[in-house]
C-alpha cells in the first residue's frame, strides 16, 4: 500500500506522462499522414482477427532465426500477461489487493506472473548479450547511415533492454520483499520465493523501504518511460501489429503505379505512401532483411534496415517539423545513397522475411522512378537497354523480327497465334528468344511441347518484352508503352492459357498484365512440364540417376510460390533432389533482377557466385544445378566459370532433363548423367 | 538568345533495309526511322550548353518522312524548348544536303540564334558537308568534328579532334555553325512519361517551305552490299596451308 502523498505524486506523475506520450503519438500519426493515401478499414476489419492470433503465435517472427525468436517470444508473452500484471499491482499500491498466498485462480496467475518474469528477464538478457556482445549491428562500409545512428541504434536498444530488465526485475523481486515480509514461502511464486529466502535476514522496516522502492521502480518506471517509448523502438508494439493487419492481401508481385498529380515515384519522405513511412515506425531494427540481402551480402552499398533506420531517426529527430509539414530534405540525403539505389535487385527477399511486414524494396523502386523520370544519370548499359526496349521491344537492340529466329531452326512450324487459335500461347521472352546461349533452350522448350501433341503458338514479332524489370527499374513510362503493345498483340490473337519460360515475364502477366485488363490463366512452362509427364504425354525411356539440386528463381519461388512444379518435374525424371539450405521462398537471389542484368555490378563478388558456392556445399555427389529461367541460365553459366567449379557442377535448364529422358536431345558428353534405360 | 539544333530523321539499320522496286529508292514502307546518331549528339551538347548559359533550346527539322514529330517531341521531353518543323512536298525523295540547308538557311536566319548545332555527318551526309553549306550560306563562321563548345562573350570556343588524337582549340565568332561529333557527355536518357507529357503539352510549330528545285546529281541505282567478309581459317602442317593458298591464289586469278 502507498502512503497518500505517494498515490497523489503517481497521479499527478501519470498525467503529465500520459499528455507527453499523447503529444509523441498524435504527432507519429500526423507524420505518417503525410504519406499518400489512407488505410482502408475495410482491410483492417477483415484482417484484424486472423493476423492477430498469427501475432500471437509469433508465426512472422518465426521465419528465420529459431533461438532469438524463441527469446523474443519469452520476452512477448510476458510482456502481454504483463499487462494484466500492472493494472494488479497498480491495485495493490492503492488499495492493497493482493494475491499473495491466494489460492484457486489467482494461485495460477501467481505461478505465470511468476515465472514469465524469469522467462523475460532470462529473455531480453539473452538478446541484450547478442546485440552487445556475440552480434553486434554492422552494416557495410559503404551502406549511407545518418550519423545519429550510429550510436543511436545502441542506445535505443540500451534503454528499452534496461527498462524491460529493470521493470520486470524490479516486480519480482517486490514480490519476493513482500513474500519475505509475510515470513512464509508462497508455492504458487516459487522463484521469487526463493528470493524471498535470500532477503530473510532482513528487518521489517528494511523490507518496508523495499516494498515501496520495488514498487516504484515498477510502475513508476513505466511512467518515466511512456513519453520516450514513440521515440524508441519499442514502439514496434503497436505499429507492428497495425502494419502487419493493414497491408492490402495484393500479390507482391504486383507494383502499385506512381501516385500522380503529377509526382513520379519519391524523391521525399513525404512523397512515399503512408504506408511506407509507418514501416519506420514498425522497424524493430532485427537486421533481418539486411542478412538475406543479396545486396549487402555482397558487399554493396544497399542495406534495406538501414534504410528504415535512417527513415526512424530522421523523423524521431525531426517529429515536430515533418509532422507540422514542412518539406523535408530528399530522401539520398537521409535514408540512402544512390548507389545502394541501383543496388537492389527487388528479390523480395527483405519483404518476405520482415517480421513486422516492412516493405524497403518499395521505397528503393520508388526512388528509382523519381531518378529516372527526374533525368538523374544512368548507368550506361541500363541506358542503351531501355533505349533499345522502347524502339524495338527487347534488350538487345536486334529487330523486333528476329524475335522468332529461333523458331526456324525446327523441323516442325510454330503456329503463329495471331492468324490461328491455339491452346497455349507461348509468351517467350526477351532471353530466350535473342539470347544465343539460350535459344537452344528455347528450342528444346519447344520440341518437348511438340512432342507432348501440345497445341500452342507464339506472337512472332508483336510479343514484346514484358517490362516485369523495366517497372522494377522505375521507367514506369516504358513499362506502360511495353504493356500496351502487348495487351493489343495478345488481343489479336486467340487462345486459352498463357504459358512463360522467363519468371520475370510470368510475373508480370500474372500480377501486373491481370490488373490492367489480361484475363487469362498464366502458367510457368515447369507446370506444363509436370502434367505432361504426369498425364503420360511426355514418357521418359532413360532415368537419370544422379544428384541434383534446384534453384528457386525470385519471381518464381518466392513472388508466386512456385516451388512444386520443378520439383515434381525433376522427381519424375528419377533424379534425387538435394535441396540447398535457401530454398522455396525463401530463396538467394541470382542477382539478374530488377534490371540489374543490365547494369554494371561493379566487380565484387556476385551473389550467382556465392549460390554456386552454396551447391557445391552439398556434396561431391552433385552433379547438376537446375534452372528453370533463362536469366537464370545465364547468371550461373558464368557463375559456375568464375568459380572454377565448371566441371564439378553443371548448369542445365529443367527442360533440356527432361528432352534427354525422353530421347528428344543429346547431351554433351560431361553434361550427361549416368543412365539406366 | 537561342541555339538551334538541326535533327534529321535517317533509316534505322538495326532493322533490314530493302531497296524498293524502282531501283533507286529504298523501300520506304519497310523503312523505320531514327534521328542520325550525331544529331543526338548535338542536342545534348546544346543541351550542356544551356545548363551552363540559360539559352533556349530550339530544335529544327525538315519533315522528310512523315514521322519528324516524334523525334520532335523526344527533343523537347530532353529540355529543349521550341521545335520547329519544315513541312512541304517532299514525299518520295531524300534531299541532298545542299537542298537540306537551302531550305533551313532561311528559317535559321529568322531565329537569330548564337549558335547552330548539327551532327558532325549523317549516313547520307558522309561527307560532313551540313555544317559547311549552312555556314556559307547564312555567312556565319562554321566548323565541324567539334568535341565540345564554351560560350563567352560574343565567341563560342569550341574543341575539334584532329587526327592522331590531337586536339585543336578554337575560337568563333557568334552566330556560328558547329558540326558536333561528340558531346561531352552520353546523350541522355529520356523516359517515355516525359515523351508522352511533352506530346500532351507543348506545340510543334510548323513552317511551310517550297520543294527545292534540285541541281543535284541524280540517282540512277542503288545497290545492297554484296555478300563479304567471309573467312576461312587454314588448318594442318604448314605445307598444306601453304598448299591451300596457293590454291586459292590460283583461283582468283592472281597467281
Ligand atoms: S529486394 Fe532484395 S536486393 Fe532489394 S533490398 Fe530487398 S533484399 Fe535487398
Ligand atoms: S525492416 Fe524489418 S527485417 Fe529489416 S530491420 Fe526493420 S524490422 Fe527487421
């Protein structure tokens, strides 16, 4: 029990903490306000239910790092229960309810308060050791951070773990003053019980300071702490939540276009969508996305936290100003350079991982549309390839009628879908129909649906190149010209499914195309490949005993959650898959995507590299390294060269596996597995 | 005070180029076109120019193919700020050069810029002799292969290449004729938005001129490049290559 000058200085202390964490909030509001767009209750109704009780469960924390999650779920559900624990012992300060040596319900409140606390105490010292001690913040050296970060990310990280240790700490060991006071253990509160043994030998008056200091240190502490928790990252609490119910259910493969009036893109915080400054206020800086960043992992200016980082401390420093409305400072000089910019590859990787639903990659494509459509320099090759893109269609400067070159090396026409109506129309894509190393793939893809009595047909010179990574490179001008010259060539032509060899291309006819009128089913050709072979169209005659393992491509994989098709495809053709340890969704990027197959990387290390490194890992026994995408194909071409692991590992489309089975094709002597017919 | 580009719009040979049945024209539904390569380079050193000066940009064309306002529109999406385009009855033949700057003397002339700025040569001006005649003609001091420009009080020192890598610096009096062979940087990248919002919101003014009378040499045949280029690599003991030389020697009649 408090005296009554304690009970009015609590009162009077909660007001003026109240109003100050009031005034924090309100102006977080009105700085996310300033993004575009609102949120739609109607999301939120729907989601509110269901994302909760993920919440509860932990299941977003839970996608990687098992023992910190693990810690982290300590330290929440303590926290939540924690909840209830307040609002009891605020009652027991005024009034001097207590549950001490209670039985029945409050008995089980007694053990779970009890040893939640350890379990958060335990908790948060573990992660307090790992962000200190065994895995301190680092970034890149050439990641841009604001100088307040710097430090700040320490303290803030200091404070909260301190302010956690101390008001939870300071609540068990009140319960162990109060136990120590009653004189007789409490068995429903065992460890602070056993504190409580230790404190014994001390007086009562002793024990009396005890109980009150503990209790203030408690409770009061909370109130001290309140005005600075929308500063720190504790904040994550709600903002977490509400980030993660407020997100549309949209494909992440499909871009929301610029915001108009005018604007292109983001050149400001203010210029983003509401959305993308809540993530900042969301961020619990974990580092996740940074660590399966192809970006950063290889060495390059782009580090996705760092950018939400920056985004945090520039508005914790800048609340009032930017809340008020003031124009703030372009986002390269606050949030990011313009090399990390044009760094990313928009593998989704940092999105899918995120535990409190960030998406960085967003801001980095919309900083992209504001550079391109500003005329800020570009890198050279992306230059000419965009140029080539909106004169002729493709990438490689070559005449819109060589698209199809291809197709006269066959023995068998092509039919044309634009003069007859076919069943499958072929959406080829700008790798595998000008790229010379991948035209025999190509020609391959196309025997196999031959062989397999397929009837399909191809756009010839009006197919265009989807513009899946011209959008991603933020020419949303170019990406609505490619796709308006598509949309009218696949009007003209008759058919009932579209069916891709490039991921890229499927994604952007499945996600984008669809939400600009395509209304048609899309499929990635590995999904026709394992029907044809399931429904006995395409009949093996050799196995293929050897060990192989599969890449996910991004826009694949992890975009469309296309993981079973190629699997099922490389099973069916007798092969034993060893899997690499990124896989499915949660796959390594290639490092080709959002345009960066057209842009100079710079000469570290490059993430194909690393991921035939990660094959190799597997094992001796494996022998092939399969794709199911022409960048692909390329990307790991080179990759297995520069690696010098040529003749360890060989890089093969799924399809040209499956030609071989079925006795369409020969491979080249090391190429060829060992066979049983 | 302006500075005048001259663009000029010339088959695109990225795509197959076929010689129409008359004989002595390309056939021109087949054809497509594209601003001649130094032409772009011109309107991006005009371009540097007026970042550093505040001149006006004016683009000028003669609509010879029907299809000049896109290249137009492109120019004015870039930064420039006036497009100017010659129209009149020229369907159905190229224009020789001489007639080329006959009809934008004029025009020129009526925009009193500082400075007139053209590709240094074009694929059916091989020549360079654009920036030569234009020159005469208006009676302004005129030079071509020009790497980069510097305008200052009534001059524009311009750096040409000569051969060997060896650079010649020059000063010109204004109004003068340049034939750009490169800018002092890549001609930028402009993004089809700002195409289509320059396509939207600004005007191609046009101006009507008479067919030239020609003095021209006439065309009486064009011809494709015949079949070339093709190599053998000679293998085996040097006795059987110098064999097979031989051989092939004798063959062409020149042994
Ligand atoms: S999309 Fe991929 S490359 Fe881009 S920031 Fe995220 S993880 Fe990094
Ligand atoms: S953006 Fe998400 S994954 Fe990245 S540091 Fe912040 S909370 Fe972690």
């Amino acid at each position: 029990m408090l005296t009554t000058p304690e009970r009015i200085a609590f009162l009077l202390l909660a007001l003026a903490s109240l109003l100050l964490t009031l005034r924090g909030v309100r102006l977080i509001v009105r700085a996310i306000g300033r993004g575009y767009g609102r949120p739609s209750w109607g999301v939120f109704l729907r989601r509110v239910i269901p994302v909760s009780l993920d919440i509860l469960l932990q299941r977003p924390i839970f996608r990687t790092r098992p023992l910190v999650s693990l810690l982290h779920a300590g330290v929440f559900f303590a926290f939540v229960f924690y909840g209830l624990v307040n609002v009891l012992d605020l009652l027991e300060g005024f009034n001097g309810y207590s549950t001490l040596h209670a039985s029945g319900v409050a008995s089980a409140y007694n053990l779970v308060a009890d040893l939640l606390s350890v379990a958060a105490l335990l908790g948060m010292l573990g992660l307090l050791l790992r962000r200190f001690g065994l895995r301190p913040f680092r970034f890149n050296r050439a990641v841009f951070l604001l100088p307040s970060v710097r430090f700040g990310i320490s303290r803030d990280s200091a404070i909260v773990g301190g302010f956690i240790l101390l008001h939870v700490g300071s609540r068990w060991a009140g319960q162990a003053v109060r136990i120590a006071e009653s004189g007789r253990p409490d068995w429903s509160q065992p460890t602070a019980s056993l504190l409580a043994a230790l404190l014994g030998g001390l007086d009562a008056a002793t024990l009396a300071v005890a109980s009150h200091v503990t209790w203030w240190l408690a409770l009061g502490l909370i109130l001290a702490f309140l005005p600075y928790f929308p500063y720190s990252k504790h904040i994550h609490l709600f903002m977490a939540p509400l980030n993660l119910i407020l997100r549309e259910e949209k494909p992440l493969g499909r871009l929301e276009p610029p915001v108009g009036n005018g604007q292109v893109g983001a050149a400001r915080l203010e210029e983003l969508r509401w959305y993308q400054i809540l993530d900042a206020y969301a961020c619990i800086m974990c580092n996740r996305c940074q660590d399966v960043c192809p970006a950063h992992g290889t060495g390059r200016a782009l580090s996705p936290a760092a950018l939400e980082i920056n985004k945090r401390y520039y508005l914790n420093r800048n609340l009032n100003s930017f809340a008020g409305g003031t124009a703030s400072p372009p986002l390269l000089e606050t949030a990011t350079s313009r090399a990390a910019v044009w760094s990313c590859t928009t593998c989704g990787a940092c999105v899918r991982i995120c535990p409190v639903g960030n998406r960085p990659m967003l801001d980095l494509i919309d900083l992209r549309r504001h550079l391109v459509f500003a005329g800020d320099e570009i890198d050279p090759n992306l230059q000419t390839a965009l140029e080539s893109l909106s004169r002729y269609g493709n990438s490689f400067g070559k005449s819109a009628r060589q698209r199809a070159r291809w197709a006269k090396d066959l023995p068998f026409p092509v039919k044309d879908a634009r003069k007859e109506p076919v069943e499958y129309l072929w959406f080829v894509g700008d790798f595998a129909s000008f790229d010379p190393r991948m035209q025999e793939n190509t020609k391959t893809v196309a025997q196999l649906f031959h062989q397999a009595g397929l009837d399909f047909g191809i756009l010839y010179e009006d197919e265009w190149n989807s513009g899946n990574d011209v959008r991603r490179v933020g020419e949303e001008g170019l990406f609505e010209l490619l796709v308006e010259h598509n949309l009218a060539a696949l009007g003209k032509a008759r058919f009932r499914a579209i069916v891709t060899t490039d991921p890229h291309s499927y994604n952007a006819l499945r996600n984008e195309y669809s939400a600009l009128g395509l209304d048609v089913p899309v499929y990635h050709y590995t999904e026709l490949l394992a029907e044809l072979l399931e429904r006995g169209q395409l009949q093996p005659s050799k196995r293929l005993q050897a060990v192989a393992t599969y890449h996910d491509p991004c826009y694949l994989g992890r975009y469309n959650r296309i993981t079973a098709a190629p699997r099922r495809v490389i099973r069916a053709l007798g092969l034993e898959l060893r899997e690499m340890p990124r896989h499915g969704e949660n796959t390594y990027c290639c490092g080709a995507g959002g345009g960066q197959i057209w842009m100079d990387s710079g000469g570290q290390e490059r993430p194909s590299e690393q991921r035939i490194r990660e094959a190799i890992a597997l094992g001796e026994d494996v022998r092939y390294f399969v794709v199911a995408c022409p960048k692909d194909m390329a990307m790991y071409s080179d990759a297995v060269k520069t690696t010098g692991y040529e003749h360890r590992l060989t890089v093969i489309d799924v399809a040209r596996l499956v030609a071989w089975a079925t006795g369409l094709i020969e491979l080249e002597r090391e190429a060829a597995p060992v066979s049983q017919s | 005070m302006t500075l005048a580009v001259i663009l000029k719009q010339v088959p695109d040979v990225v795509e197959e180029l076929a010689i129409a049945p008359s004989g002595t024209d390309l056939d021109r539904d087949s054809v497509s076109y594209v601003v001649n390569e130094f032409d772009e380079h011109a309107l991006e050193e005009a371009l540097l120019l007026r970042e550093a000066t505040g001149e006006d940009v004016v683009v000028v064309g003669v609509d010879t193919t029907g299809e000049l306002d896109q290249a137009l529109y492109t120019a004015l999406a870039k930064g420039a700020q006036r497009a100017v385009k010659l129209v009149g009855d020229f369907e159905g033949s190229w224009l020789s050069t001489r007639a080329l700057a006959g009809l934008l003397a004029p025009v020129i002339r009526e925009l009193s810029p500082r400075l007139v700025l053209t590709g240094v040569q074009a694929p059916d001006d091989l020549d360079g002799q654009l920036a030569p005649t234009l020159g005469a003609l208006l009676d302004w001091p005129h030079t071509g292969v020009v790497v980069g420009t510097e305008l200052a009080d009534g001059v524009v020192r311009v750096r040409k290449e000569l051969w060997g890598g060896i650079m010649l610096d020059l000063e010109l009096a204004t109004p003068a004729v340049l034939g750009i062979q490169a800018a002092r940087a890549t001609p930028r990248y402009v993004p089809v938005g700002r195409v289509r919002q320059a396509m939207r919101e600004s005007t191609i003014e046009e101006v009507e001129v008479e067919t030239p009378v020609e003095s021209a040499p006439k065309l009486s045949r064009l011809r494709a490049p015949e079949a070339a280029g093709r190599a053998e690599m000679l293998t085996g003991s040097p006795s059987d290559v110098a064999e097979r030389i031989l051989e092939i020697l004798r063959a062409r009649g020149l042994y």
